[in-house]
C-alpha cells in the first residue's frame, strides 16, 4: 500500500517538476534547469520520452527472462508473465516512437527523419510485431509458450544493439550520437544536476509503475489460465 | 502549429498526454479481460 501512495506522489512531483519548473541561464536554486541552446523548453522531453523508451527496454528484458524461465521449468505462469511483460513493452515501444515523433516535428522540423535512434526503434516495433503474430497463430497453449519463449530470448539479442551500441557509434540526431560534442551517456548531456534528479526520479516512477501495471497483467492472465482449466475439468 | 513552436513547453504537455493515453489504453485492455473473468465466473457485473 505505501509504495503505491509513494508512486503516487512521485509520478505527481515528475509531472509538476518536468514541466513547470524554469529554465534560466544561469541556475542557482534547485528548481531551475539550465537554458540548451536550441532546445529551450523542448529539453524537458527527457522526462517523459526517455522513461518509455527505458520502460521498453526493461519490459523485453522481463519477457527474455521469464521466457527462459518457461522453457527450464515449464511452468505455463512463467508464460502468462513473459505475454503481461512483451504487451507493455509494446506499449512502450510505440509510446516511445510516438512521443518522439511529434516532438520531433517541431523540434527537428520533421515527423521522421530515419535517425539511427528512430530507425532501430522501427526495427524493434517489428521484431516485436512479429512475436505478436508468432503467438497468435499457434493454437497448443505448449507448442506456443515455447517457440514464443525461443522467438523472445533470440530477439532480447538484438535490443542492446538497437538501444544502446548502434546509436552511439552512428551518428545522428539524438543527444549521445557520435558526431555530438558532448559525447558520452545520453544523461550527460548539458544536464545540470537538477535536472538529472528530476530525470531519475522520473526513471525510478516509472519503472514502478511497470511493474504495478506488468503485476495486474500478468495476475488477470493466469486467473483466466486457471479459470479455463477449472471449467474444463468440470465441462 | 506556430504557435506550438514558440511555446515549447505545450509540446512536452501534449507528450505526457501521450504517455497517459498508453497508459489508459493498456487499462482498458486489462479491463476488458477481468470483465471477462468474472462473466465465467457468474457474477453479474
């Protein structure tokens, strides 16, 4: 109960904080962000964009391990978990590219510029798309659960290249690409240390509210398992 | 749309707006299959 008052007001403060607090040349109290030249106010998307690209990441990671999980033990919950958490990083993932793009159009001045940020995200959403599809078409809850698992455990190979290798070394739009001057963790950038408080603290809110929502998901899914079998049994 | 682009700071509201939708879509979702578990189990709802 505590931590879900605490989420609460986190979530809350991140809000408030990320959008309203004032950006200034030259920061002095522990509410002023610093001025980015060119980006201004457009700065403050790191609060909110950032976080669902990192929710994404963690919810693959999610769908990996239980997927790994499933295939040693067999344990058709373990399956439910993997599905709960590969639905929220879907969500995430396309939160993440939607997010980007309309700041991008006023920020980059267009919708989509092929960045290699926005171009591995592409390919997420469709590596991801693809398990989507992969699951739907198998009828044995078994047969499915395992070449889902094997499908999610191949494609969490990919993720570490696509977020956070290949986007560095290319260069590109995002903060951290390799022609950027201030090179280096995409946190670094320019941010003072107000900001990069408000940042993580947005990290850390987020990251609990996955894994309350990745909680229901996953709980509604086996009770449904559970249900249908009982029914089963007595039909 | 000029006026978006003078004034930053709406643009990363309608971008927590976003965010917020996702959230309330998976919500709905989550919704739909509990409403659906307890048509099984009898309970009028």
């Amino acid at each position: 109960m505590i931590w879900k008052i605490f989420l609460f007001l986190l979530l809350c403060f991140v809000s408030v904080a990320g959008i309203s607090f004032p950006i200034v040349d030259n920061p002095q109290a522990w509410y002023e962000f610093p001025f980015i030249k060119g980006l201004e106010e457009n700065a403050k998307i790191i609060f909110f964009h950032v976080p669902t690209a990192w929710l994404t990441v963690i919810a693959f990671f999610m769908t990996a391990i239980y997927s790994f999980k499933y295939l040693r033990k067999k344990n058709l919950d373990d399956d439910a978990k993997s599905y709960a958490a590969a639905q929220l990083g879907i969500i995430f993932c396309i939160l993440a590219t939607v997010t980007g793009a309309v700041w991008a159009k006023f920020a980059w001045g267009s919708f989509w510029s092929w960045d290699p940020r926005q171009t591995s995200i592409f390919a997420l959403l469709l590596i991801y798309g693809a398990w989507f599809a992969l699951r739907s078409s198998i009828e044995s809850e078994e047969k499915r659960a395992t070449l889902s698992s094997v499908y999610a455990i191949i494609a969490f190979v990919t993720v570490p290249f696509f977020i956070f290798i290949l986007p560095r070394i290319m260069t590109g739009l995002h903060p951290g690409s390799a022609d950027d001057t201030n090179a280096g963790p995409v946190i670094d950038f320019k941010m003072n240390s107000n900001m990069q408080l408000i940042f993580f603290l947005s990290l850390i809110g987020f990251t609990i509210l996955y894994f309350w929502m990745w909680r229901l998901g996953y709980k509604s899914l086996i009770y449904r398992d559970k249900l249908n079998k009982q029914l089963l049994l007595r039909g | 749309m000029e006026f978006l682009e003078k004034n930053a700071i709406y643009i990363v509201m309608i971008i927590v707006l976003i965010v917020w939708v996702g959230v309330f879509l998976y919500l709905w979702n989550l919704d739909k299959r509990i409403k659906n578990i307890e048509k099984e189990i009898g309970e009028k709802k």
